[in-house]
C-alpha cells in the first residue's frame, strides 16, 4: 500500500513538471494580453533541443537552458506576429504549433542520421532523495522509493518566483494592468510592446523548459509523440487555476495524478485497456474546460491587439 502511494506521488510530480513549467509560460503571457495556444509547438522544439545538446554535450543542464532559447525563439516569432503586425493570436499560435513539431522532426533526421527519435540520453538530472536516501536508508528505507530528480523543486521554485514578480513587484503590476488595460499602462509612459514582447519570449522559454524536461528527466530522448497534447492541458491548466501561478501548479498536480493512473492501472494484466487509459488524461482537460470556462474570468485585454492612442 505505502509503496503504491509513493509510486502515484512520484508520477503525479514528475509528470506535473513539464506542466507546470508550460503553464507559467502560458499565465504570464496572458496576464500582459497575449494568448499563447502555440505553448505545444514551443515544448515540441524544446524537447528536441533538450534531448540533442544533452546527447552531444553530455550535460542535461546544458539542454535544459539550450532548450529554453529554443522555446524563447519560438516564440519571439509569436511575438512578431501578434504584437507588431497585430496579427490574430489564435492563428499565429496554431502556425507555432505546426511550425515547432514540424522543426524539430526536421531536426533530428539531420543530426541523427534521418532518424525522428533522437538516442537516448546516459546524463540525466540529480535525484533530490540520493543523498537522504543513502544516509538514512537503514532507518529511513522509503526515500529510496521517491526517485524524483531536481525539476520538481525548480518547478515548484518558478511558481513562488512567478509569483512574487506578478504580486510583489512594480514589474509585475504593469503585466497585470496590461492584460486589463492597456493603455492606462501606455498613459503612464510604460511601452505596451516592449513588455508583450518579453512577456511572450519569457512564456516561450519557459514552455521550452518544460518540453526538455520530458525528454532528459522523463522518456530521455526525443520522439514525435514526446509532447502529445501536453502543451493544451497546460492552457487547460491556466483556465482551471484561474490566471493564477499557484492555481495553475495545482491544476498541474491534477492532470499530474491522472497520468500516474494510467501508468498505475495500466500494464499488462490489468482489466482495464491501455488505449482506454490513455485517454484519461485528454478526457479530464475537455471536462475541466467544460466545467471551469465559464467560471473563470480571462484578462479582459487578452487576445486584443493594442493600438497606441486607443482608449
């Protein structure tokens, strides 16, 4: 019984971290007035990136921040498209989510030899429990069942930064009245466009973060199927924690636990299908938007391009 506890928590955590990382991508973004639904395409090259440098260097830390620049790229395109030509958010982030799988695939037949699939990664992140494991293990023997490594307390580590800087600083006051009011923000001399833009790097490099930590921390190399919606049950997670940093983590823990369920009950043996189980995760994201959109209440600017002058 113990053992299967533990086993859900350590699911249910690693697998909120990619998640969670994408999910603060995607509140920031949205509380300056940009709509991000490119977060999947933006995970997508961030999990390539991650799995390559960490194949070629050695260092998952290396992948990890090399991956972030990549999602940051990304989605300064997304940035170009919505904030300067005004382009509709939602289009430009659906090209992001083509353009991003699409480069990464494109990517990985060049520099592992027409291969979709990256090789696996031996250098992984530290596990947080190692230490405490080995110290204790005579009286203490079930850290050694908690195999998480480093991304979960960063994760967790983003979300308090987060939001300290939407809630405590100047910096982050302007990022919320932006997303409610832009052009009070404008009236005070503060540039609308230069803050959108490093807005919506910043929820691209942490969307790329959170692809990479995927493909080091979790599967360990790269496949078409890394992502796999991941990036939508992050916007999902944005709705449910209502626009919120510590809403959307536990939001994150949620579609988190649903996943440790369909490695739980599934395998072989079990009287539940595979193909009914992995399922489940999807089918709680439409649930959760059916049953939390029309309680939560979006940026009132999100989505509407700015113009200067405009009242």
């Amino acid at each position: 019984m113990l053992n299967n506890l533990l086993f859900i928590i350590t699911i249910t955590l690693m697998n909120s971290v990619p998640l969670a990382f994408a999910a603060l991508g995607g509140v920031i973004c949205e509380k300056s007035g940009v709509v991000n639904i490119g977060i999947e395409g933006m995970m997508s090259i961030g999990a390539f990136t991650g799995a390559a440098v960490g194949y070629y260097t050695g260092s998952a830390w290396l992948g990890l921040i090399c991956a972030g620049l990549a999602g940051g790229l990304l989605a300064l395109f997304h940035a170009v498209a919505s904030v300067t030509f005004q382009a509709d958010q939602t289009v430009s982030g659906i090209a992001i989510n083509l353009i991003g799988p699409g480069i990464a695939m494109f990517l990985s037949r060049i520099f592992f030899a027409g291969a979709t699939t990256t090789i696996p990664i031996s250098h992984k992140f530290p596990k947080i429990f190692d230490f405490l494991g080995n110290k204790l293990e005579n009286k203490y023997s079930f850290f050694n069942s908690i195999n998480l490594d480093v991304t979960v307390p960063l994760s967790f580590l983003a979300v308090l930064l987060t939001w300290f800087v939407m809630y405590k600083t100047k910096w982050g006051l302007r990022i919320r009245a932006l997303g409610e009011h832009p052009a009070a923000v404008d009236s005070v001399g503060v540039s609308v466009y230069r803050t959108r833009y490093i807005c919506v790097v910043l929820s691209g490099i942490l969307a790329g973060i959170g692809g990479a930590s995927v493909t080091i921390a979790i599967v360990s190399q790269f496949t078409p199927t890394a992502i796999s919606g991941q990036g939508f049950i992050a916007l999902a997670a944005v709705i449910f924690g209502k626009w919120k940093p510590f809403g959307a983590y536990f939001a994150c823990l949620f579609f988190g636990f649903a996943q440790a369920l369909v490695v739980l009950l599934g395998g072989e043996g079990k009287f539940i299908s595979s193909d009914i189980l992995m399922m489940l995760p999807y089918l709680l994201t439409i649930l959760v938007l059916v049953l939390f959109v029309g309680k939560s209440s979006a940026p009132k600017a999100s989505g509407k391009p700015y113009q200067r002058g405009s009242r």
